[in-house]
C-alpha cells in the first residue's frame, strides 16, 4: 500500500525507512490490526451507548 513513486529505487528507499512494525510483511501485524480493530468498535460501542443514554435523559421529564 505505497503511493505512486518516481523510480523503483524511491519506492524501495519508502519501504526502508517505515518501521518494522508498520509494514504489511511485519510478522505481528495481523495481531496489532486485530487489536486495533478491536479497540475502534469497542470506542465506536461507547459512542453508541452515551448517545444511547442522551437520548434516554432526554424522554425523561422531572415532576415536581
């Protein structure tokens, strides 16, 4: 996943300069997209659940 280089030598020069951890080839990096994936729906299911509960705030009226 590289954009589009000038030469082959620009694109290997790219390659060489990413961290380890970053390339697609990494050996752990099915494992940190998982994790990643994982820790976005978790923070997208917070989200979800404090609109949730705004909304239920909202329906409710204080009788006095």
């Amino acid at each position: 996943m590289l954009a589009a280089y000038h030469s082959p030598e620009d694109a290997v020069a790219a390659v060489k300069t990413m961290p380890q951890s970053e390339r697609l080839n990494s050996p752990d990096f099915v494992d940190h997209y998982r994790k990643a994936v994982a820790a976005y729906q978790d923070q997208l299911a917070a989200k979800r659940r404090r609109r949730e509960d705004a909304k239920r705030r909202q329906n409710l009226k204080a009788v006095s």
